[in-house]
C-alpha cells in the first residue's frame, strides 16, 4: 500500500515532505542522494545518504531502476539535481525543504 500512495505522490509531484523521508527509505529500491558540497555533507547529513554533489552530477552513474530521493539544504539544489536526473532517465523524487526541513539524527562525517 505504501508503494502505491509513493506512485501516486510522485507522478503528480516528483517532490517527497521530508516529514515522508523516513518510511520512504523503508523500501528496498530506494537510495537516499545527497547534493551538497563534501564539506556540508561531512559536516551533518541524514544517515542512509549517499554524497554525490550537484557540481559534479554529470558524472553521476546510478542504477535506473532505483528510486533516487535527492536531498541538499533548503531543496533548491536538490529540485535542480531531480530535473537533471529525470532528463538522464532516471527515477528522482526532490525532497521538499531539504536539510534545514530534517528533524531526525544528523551523522558527520562519512
């Protein structure tokens, strides 16, 4: 069931509430991608993500047949990074609000 209320808020949407992030990460084929810098990455971020900054996402090779939730610090670089991959042929779905939106435990470094 949760899979369907995902389809449904993505296809209309493409944008998750970071308040859905944590049941979103639940689901076996979906990768958390965080878009900041290194330097903000290592500084904080969310424990499942992964670091591939929106500087260098043209080198970005990911499994298409992955869900890729994209997360920065506000959401403005994330919504640029999700319409990038999307364009590639990728599943993204921008995470509404970013880091500064996230109330959960924060891990630093990698």
């Amino acid at each position: 069931m949760f899979k369907q209320l995902l389809a449904s808020i993505f296809s209309s949407a493409d944008s998750l509430a970071m308040t859905d992030l944590p049941q979103a990460l639940t689901e076996a084929d979906t990768v958390l991608l965080d878009v900041r810098e290194e330097n903000e990455f290592i500084s904080g971020h969310i424990s499942q993500a992964i670091n591939h900054p929106l500087s260098r996402l043209e080198d970005f090779e990911g499994d298409k047949g992955k869900t890729y939730l994209i997360v920065c610090q506000s959401g403005m670089r994330s919504q640029r990074a999700t319409t990038y991959l999307t364009n590639k042929g990728y599943r993204a779905i921008n995470v509404a609000g970013g880091m500064n939106a996230w109330t959960g435990p924060i891990k630093g470094g990698y």
